[in-house]
C-alpha cells in the first residue's frame, strides 16, 4: 500500500456512483420535499397522522426507507460535509477493496444505522414521528475502515483543524457520538445511528477477517 493512502489520482466508480446518487436524492427532496420525505426519509415503528393536502394521511416505517433515507440530506450543507467525508476516506477504501465489496460494506453501514435508529426510538417511546435522513451511518462506517486500514495514517480534522492519526480519529468520533447520544446533547442529530453504521461497519470487517479476506478486492 501506499504510505499516503491519500495518494488516489482520480475518483473510483463507486465513489463516482454514490456521489451522483446522493445529489439525485438532494435534488429530488429539494423540488419534491413533501413526497420524498413521506415514502423515502427514515420513519419510526407505527403509524402517524400527517395533515396534508394530497398524498397519504399516515406517514411510518418501510422497510426500503432502510436504504432510501441514506440518499437524502436536510440542506447542502449536511450534504456537502457527507460527500466530502465520503470522497475523501471512501475513495481510499474502493481502491483497497475494489466496488463491488465496498459498495456491500456501505449499504450494509447504511442499513445498520437505520435499524439502530428506529429501534432507539422505539425503545424510547418517541410519541414525535421525527423522519431520519443523511448518509452519515454509511459514512462513519467508512472512517472506521478506514482508520483499521491505515491506523498511522495523519488526517485534518476541518472543525477545529487538529492533526491526529486515523485511529484517534475513529476512536474520537465513536465517543463523542456515544456520549452526544446519552447525553442528548445536539438534539436533532441521530448520534446512536451513526454509531450503529460503526457497528455494522466492525461486524463486517470480523466477518471478513475470521474468513481471511477482509484486505481482498472483493469481486
């Protein structure tokens, strides 16, 4: 491997991919804001009553929102910093484990926050049909490779610009989501999802590696 893993001349495909994907879904949820969050954002177990005009009177869970909810993005902003994150960390990943595997581990990462999101709002009771969207999961799922791929590797934080090895980075962000998330402080920010991708993420990997083949290109 290259000492600077960062050192990835152009885009991968599935990158590119994700990418286009992500803007698509930003797009759709910008001219169609109603429609797209009612059937494709993330919604808690249940049934809720929605007052609108046209469309369904409920609004709840669907198993594709699993999937669905990781394409959209609240403001450019949550979407800028995802895509950033993800082109930066992911890039490096596809070019160790080729498309095809690393789009698998990212959907996985995707799923395995959802679920972890409807699930802590089931088990808190949550009365407030509040819908989830954002990559995010999928994204600190990727960091977390990462950062097991090149531990040493020296990465900028943007806010506040620290330096620090991979590893410390992980490690720094799964505690600070933990504790945000027991906490509940930043409230509207789904930190249990996002450490839900991580364990997804970790899950996958060991799956990889009792198997012997989790630095293999897959396909």
């Amino acid at each position: 491997m290259s000492q600077n893993p960062f050192a990835v001349s152009s885009v991968p495909p599935m990158i590119k991919w994700l990418l286009i994907a992500n803007g698509v879904g930003f797009l759709f949820l910008l001219y169609a804001p109603e429609a797209t969050m009612q059937y494709f954002a993330l919604w808690p177990f249940g049934e809720y009553p929605v007052g609108t005009s046209h469309g369904p009177s409920t609004v709840g869970f669907s198993f594709w929102q699993l999937v669905s909810y990781g394409f959209l993005h609240g403001g450019f902003g949550h979407l800028f910093f995802n895509m950033f994150g993800l082109w930066m960390f992911g890039r490096v990943v596809e070019q160790v484990w080729g498309g095809q595997r690393f789009l698998l581990y990212y959907l996985v990462c995707v799923v395995g926050a959802g679920l972890t999101q409807v699930i802590v709002l089931y088990l808190m009771s949550s009365t407030q049909p509040v819908p989830t969207v954002g990559a995010s999961g999928g994204l600190f799922g990727v960091l977390l490779a990462f950062g097991m791929m090149f531990p040493n590797a020296r990465v900028m934080l943007l806010i506040p610009p620290i330096p620090m090895t991979a590893k410390w980075l992980v490690v720094g962000y799964g505690a600070m989501e933990l504790f945000f998330g027991v906490t509940g402080t930043q409230a509207g920010v789904a930190h249990f999802a996002h450490l839900g991708g991580m364990a997804a993420g970790l899950a996958m990997i060991m799956y990889w590696r009792k198997q012997g083949t989790w630095m293999n290109r897959g396909g």
